[in-house]
C-alpha cells in the first residue's frame, strides 16, 4: 500500500552535516561507551534518535525573537513575555521558568509531600520524575489502563489511568497519604500515548472528591491535544489551544519540560492555576536551585524563544505533520513484521524489544541489546524504554521488571526528513533478521539513580 505522502509546514534554511563512521569504528566507540548509548560522542553518531528534548529545531521567528532578549537578573521584559503566552495557554495565574522539566520537579514534588509514607499516582511517572519523587522520600505509583500493555491491539487513549484502579489505591493508602496525583501527557513510557479528556476529567473529577491536588506532566501536551482533535468525538472542531485549556482546566499546576512542545534547546515550566501559597514555596525553592524567579536558570534569550515556540507547536499543520512522521516510521517496521507499540503515538516508535528478543531475560535489558545493535548496523543512536530505565527497586534491590521491553526511536522536532526515516528503518530490518545472535547484559557500573544514563555493561558472553 502506498504510504501517505508527508509534506513538511516549513522549509530548511540551514543544514548541519552528519557522518556515517565505519562499522569497525562504530563497534569500538560502542566498547568505549561501556555498551550504553548516552556515552557515544554525538560526532560518532549518524541519525540520533536517542531523544526528542532539545534536540529539534528552532524556526527564524524563534531566532528572531532571541535578538530581542532581556538579560536583567530580576523583572526581565522577556519573563512577562513568556508569562502572558503561559497564562494565555493555560489560564493559570502563576507561571515561573526553569533550566528545563527536571528543574521544576526537583522544586515542585517536595512542596507537596508533608510528612512520611506518601505516594505520588501517574498514569506513568518518567524516569527522573520517577527519581524526583523517590528522592524526596515519597513513591511512586503507575496506574495506566491494561491496554496500554497489549502493543499488537488498536486503542486511541493507551496512555490513560485505570479509572478504578486509581480509586482503589486512594482508597487504600488513605486520600491524606496521597501528595498528588501526575497526570503525564502524552504519556511517555507507555508508547508516547496519549490521554482522552474524558480520562482527564475524571480524573480531576475523584481527586476532588478525595482532596487532592493533580498537575500535568506536560512536556508533550500539544501533541496530546492534537490526538484528542484527531480521536475523541466532540472535539474534532474545537482549535489545538481551545483544547488545550481544558485540559489544563482539570489540573492545578503543572511541571514541563519545555525542549519539547515548547519547541527549544532549553528550558523548563511550572505554572500553579490558583494556590497562591503553594507558588510561594516553589519559588522559596527555586532560588537556591534554579534562579530568581524571573528566569529560573534561562536566559532572556531563551525565554523569548520558548514564548514563541510555545505558540508555534499549536500549529494544526506543524502538529498533523509530526505525528504523521512517527505513523510513518511505525508502519514501515509494521509492514516488516517488527512489532511495535501500535497505533503510534506522538513524539517516537515504541519497538517491542521483548518480542524480539525473547531468549534474553528482562534484568539482561533486552531493549538495550536492539539499540546497541541498531547502532553497529547503521550508526543509529536509540534508548531503552525498559527494564534497565525503571531502576531497582527500593525495599527489594532487585531489578523493577518492566510490562514491556520498549527501544525508543525518538524524533526530534522539524529535523529529519523521510529519506532519514526510511534509512532507520531498512537498518531495523537488518537488525531484525539477526535478532537470534543478539546477547544481554551486565552491569560493569551501576550507578544508584536514574542508573541509564551513565552505566557501563558488557554483553554476556
């Protein structure tokens, strides 16, 4: 069948040179690299696809724009730029920057944590907001619908909570022992899947039910409200921004890393709807931490571009184009018989390495395997979604076993073209018909949070 043409919204005015390294040279940058993807040079890598943040590219208005920046430490004009266009969004009355996602939620979660025992619910928590909750002492817990764990099945909404599930666990840790509830969007460890408003709403609807306060993950908030356009009845003609404040209606703050749907290299968000003093210990925190609140570890620069892109990624072409793109690289794996997280969701291709590696155990990472495979054959840089990313767990010391074995294949914004996508993907397929000779591994050094970003492994002989 004839793949839907792709046309990109823009055109490109500057181009980066990449280059392809030989594979003898690629086999012992990998060696070099203790096996893990993150510590490969970025010159020795020919299309990285290892993340979506921060990678992608800004347009001539967002370059534009950084000309205009206002470097003053407190009440930078650029900060009340960046302000209006969060209020504008969200409809939220307190918005402070940070150097990017992990900086708002080193300042944010601990605010909400009173006392011991307490427990943060997602639909599914990413690796450092996972690590953020765990080092403020609280846990944290995943309640996603069961079909996001079935990736050969169609559903639109695999990334939302289990309604019933989440009243249970409230129900048995007690609403008091609850310090919050994150709702991640799209979410990005079941597949970059997104969440219904309807799922939303409900969710809003029991946490107020039981006194407790939800803020968004919102890192990737557009593209969620782009599927919510494209799948949900009733919002097929609603515009991108009319959507998304009412999804922002149903929280009371949010946490984002913005080098994503803000379109940038950098750059963090928290925004608070209405509670005035729980604003006023963020930025108490956020001081020591991130910055003055005017522009929390940002530039004026950076924030004139973030206020642009903010704007830019609400674009219904920009936005049909990028989740094209992904459905694009998922069907051609599909077509090729490698299994998927399907449908596709909006930011990267989840590969089911599990099902392709079988005969390697999950505490052997077999997602691990796939990358380190994908990158002798083509020079592909991709990351693990799996087991080795969930980390140990805390009581037990024994690796967390992930429902499904994911390899990453994440697409910067506005970077790669078709041509790029397809070479991905006749790489996969080599990689796929070797997939009986790929071997686990082990851990050389483990480090003791957020361990895959800079351990070392070595294939089990």
């Amino acid at each position: 069948m004839e793949p839907k043409r792709i046309i990109p919204p823009f055109k490109i005015k500057m181009v980066e040179p990449i280059n392809l390294i030989s594979k003898e040279e690629r086999i012992k940058r990998l060696e070099e690299a203790g096996f893990n993807p993150f510590a490969l040079k970025a010159k020795d890598v020919f299309i990285d696809l290892l993340t979506d943040s921060g990678t992608g590219a800004m347009s001539h208005f967002q370059w534009g724009a950084m000309m205009q920046g206002d470097e003053s430490y407190a009440g930078s004009s650029s900060f009340y730029h960046l302000e209006s266009v969060v209020k504008q969004i969200t409809g939220y009355q307190f918005v402070a920057p940070t150097h990017q996602g992990r900086g708002a939620e080193q300042v944010l979660i601990p605010q909400l944590i009173t006392k011991k025992g307490m427990s943060f619910i997602s639909n599914m928590h990413f690796d450092t907001t996972r690590a953020h909750v765990e080092l403020a002492g609280a846990e944290a817990i995943d309640i996603v619908c069961s079909d996001c764990f079935d990736t050969e099945k169609y559903y639109p909404f695999k990334g939302n909570f289990d309604l019933k599930q989440l009243v249970e666990v409230i129900k048995t840790k007690g609403a008091d022992n609850i310090a919050g509830i994150i709702v991640t969007i799209t979410n990005n460890s079941a597949g970059g899947q997104p969440v219904s408003m309807e799922n939303i709403r409900a969710v809003k609807r029991i946490a107020d039910q039981y006194h407790i306060l939800v803020f968004i993950d919102a890192a990737r908030y557009a593209e969620n409200c782009y599927f919510i356009k494209l799948r949900e009845a009733g919002y097929e003609n609603k515009s991108i921004i009319e959507i998304a404040r009412e999804t922002f209606s149903y929280a009371d703050g949010l946490m984002m890393s913005s080098k994503k749907d803000g379109l940038v290299n950098i750059g963090g968000l928290i925004a608070i709807k209405e509670d005035k003093e729980l604003f006023k210990r963020c930025k108490v925190s956020l001081v020591p931490r991130e910055g003055f609140p005017t522009y929390g570890g940002l530039s004026g620069r950076d924030m004139e571009a973030l206020a642009v892109g903010l704007m830019e990624t609400l674009d219904e072409r920009y936005l049909e184009y990028r989740i094209e793109e992904i459905k694009y690289l998922g069907d051609r794996l599909r077509d090729a018989g490698i299994p998927i997280q399907y449908p596709t969701g909006g930011h990267a291709v989840y590969v089911d390495c599990g099902k392709i590696c079988p005969h390697i155990p999950y505490d052997q990472f077999p997602a691990q395997a796939v990358c380190n495979a994908l990158y002798i054959e083509g020079g592909i840089r991709a990351v693990e979604i799996g087991s080795m990313l969930l980390g140990r767990d805390p009581i037990t010391n024994k690796t967390r076993k992930a429902q499904v074995e994911f390899m990453r294949l994440t697409i910067p914004r506005r970077t790669y073209t078709t041509s790029h996508l397809d070479y991905v993907a006749d790489c996969l397929i080599e990689v796929y018909k070797k997939r009986s000779t790929l071997k686990g591994l082990r851990f050389v050094y483990e480090p003791e949070v957020l361990r895959h970003f800079m351990a070392e492994l070595k294939p089990i002989e």
